[in-house]
C-alpha cells in the first residue's frame, strides 16, 4: 500500500514530521511558564522530548511507521550536524558532539518510554525530566506540568493514522491545550 514512500520520499517525509516537533518543541511557553532552560541544552532536550514522543507513535504504526520513525530519527541528527557547523563547532569535532547527542536521545527516550509503561509511578515521568530537562533542578512544581504535556501528546499522537504520517502530517497539541 505504501510502496510509493521509498529513498527520497521518506527521507523527505521524516524531515517533515521532524519539523512539526521542532515546531512543537519551540513554543515559548515552554521556556517563560515552565522555566525549561532557553539555552541549546534546554531545546535539545525539548526537541528530543517531542522527537521521542513521534517515533513512540510512528513504531505503534503498521508499515510504513517503523520506516517513518527512522527518518525521524535520521532527520534529527543530520540536523544537529548542521546546527553544530553553523555555530561554529569545528568539523574534526562535529562526529564526536553528534554521537554524544545521539547517545543522550536514546538514553532519555528509554527513561521516557519506561516512565510512559510505569503506571505504578506517575511520578516516574516527572523524574526524568527533572534529570534531563532541568538537569537536577526544577522550579517547583514545573516537572507535573510537563509530564501532563507530554502525556496529553502522547494521547493526542495516538489517535493520528498512519496516513497522516506518511503524508508528512503529525499534529502536536498547541502548548496553551496540552497544558490545559
């Protein structure tokens, strides 16, 4: 049925739904009401954050959804590798940042995806983002509101349709009705 979604087409479509996170992960709300740190740590964390929560999405998907949460995946570090060298990080650097950066994704995502399963410990979710977002230490409070958002995201992803993957649309809440 998705034969048509092969090399450039789903290379193509990644980096759309990849930007609809960014998007998502770029509300100002974000850093003025909830205090995530306006700083490259602090957007990576929320682009990995928003970036996690698609590919959670797309692997629950019949095909072409594993292949879709791979370009998602693929577009965001071909983008940080962009990022790096536009701000100057050295090219000999560049490999070594990105592997560290690759390496914080997947251990953040398989806090988020166990925290996501733990329904013994709502808490849980609240934690790893205290330990990653905040690096330690939140303005009280702040760490139940994300966890809310990134549930409230999670829940909205999950009534979206393969289709509207592979056609390069995924529908992240506004942060103002996450939030709510």
């Amino acid at each position: 049925m998705f034969q048509f979604l092969r090399g450039r087409r789903i290379e193509r479509t990644g980096y759309e739904l990849y930007g609809a996170a960014v998007t998502a992960a770029r509300a100002p709300g974000f850093y003025t009401d909830l205090g995530v740190p306006d700083t490259l740590d602090g957007r990576f964390d929320l682009v990995g954050l928003h970036v996690f929560l698609a590919i959670r999405r797309l692997r629950a998907v019949p095909p072409p959804g594993e292949a879709l949460a791979q370009a998602v995946f693929d577009a965001m570090f071909n983008d940080m590798d962009v990022n790096l060298r536009e701000i100057g990080v050295g090219d000999m650097s560049v490999g070594k940042k990105v592997k560290q950066m690759w390496e914080a994704f997947h251990g953040r995502a398989a806090a988020y995806q166990a925290a996501l399963e733990n329904r013994q410990d709502p808490a849980a979710l609240e934690a790893a983002l205290v330990r990653n977002v905040w690096r330690g230490t939140a303005p009280e409070g702040q760490p139940a509101v994300l966890a809310g958002i990134a549930r409230a995201q999670d829940k909205h992803l999950a009534t979206q349709s393969v289709l509207d993957f592979a056609s390069g649309r995924i529908g992240f809440l506004p942060f103002a009705e996450a939030r709510a």
